[in-house]
C-alpha cells in the first residue's frame, strides 16, 4: 500500500551559480574555487604567532638583521617567553596607564561580560494581529 509520502520529491535547483569544472581544452578554471585549499599546518597567522610567543626576546633578536627592531628585543628581559612578557607589559600598562576602556577589555576577555540586564517594564508594546493594525 503506497502512501501520499512514499513518492520521490522532486529535485530542487541549487542555489547560486554552479561551479565549473576544469576545461582542459580552453584552459577555463572557475576562480570561485579555492584549489590551494587551507594554507599548510604552521603556515596561519595563528600558528606563527603562537611559535613566537614560546621563544624568548633573546632567541627572536638572534634571527633578526642589525637594525632598531634588533635593538629593542635585545633590551628586553633575558630568559623569558614573549607570551609572560606581553602579559606583564599589559598588567604594566593597566597599573601605570589606567583607561577604563583598557580595564573593562581585559576583564571582559578573563572574567566574562558583566551581564546586562534588559527591562521592558515601562516600555509599551504594539501588538499586531493578521498584518493590521487595527
């Protein structure tokens, strides 16, 4: 016994312009698509920042070229990874440089948001009914 559901459901067009397939005749590829596909493990922005916040001041001034950059990691403490140091520049810059912008920033990113309650008390409402007014 067959029911209403049981029939196969039409097929749907896709949605957007299709994708083309490679013409090796004419050369065409769709430009759409991203054939180099993710970039290669440690190659993201991510990946090489988080390399760099392992090693310490020393070890990145000893890649860098003679220079002011040079210079300035060299200055910096000895023997500590960039990622304490960073942290320790930003707890300075809160004691000596206080913003609230700065202080509500790091304390939303350790702490969480501070929750914001929202009140409709006082606040009238227009309620609709089948698209009129009225």
């Amino acid at each position: 016994m067959a029911t209403a559901n049981s029939k196969a459901a039409p097929k749907k067009k896709p949605r957007g312009k299709p994708f083309k397939k490679n013409d090796p005749v004419t050369g065409e590829k769709d430009e759409r698509i991203n054939r180099a596909g993710t970039p290669p493990r440690g190659a993201s922005l991510k990946e090489i920042l988080d390399y760099y916040d392992q090693l310490t001041a020393d070890e990145i001034a000893d890649m860098l070229p003679a220079g002011d950059l040079k210079r300035a990691y060299q200055l910096m403490p000895k023997g500590i990874a960039m990622k304490h140091l960073k942290a320790i520049r930003i707890n300075a810059a809160i004691m000596f440089e206080p913003s609230p912008g700065l202080i509500r920033e790091i304390h939303d990113r350790t702490d969480g948001k501070v929750e914001q309650p929202v009140s409709l008390k006082d606040t009238p409402i227009l309620v609709f009914k089948n698209g009129n007014d009225g």
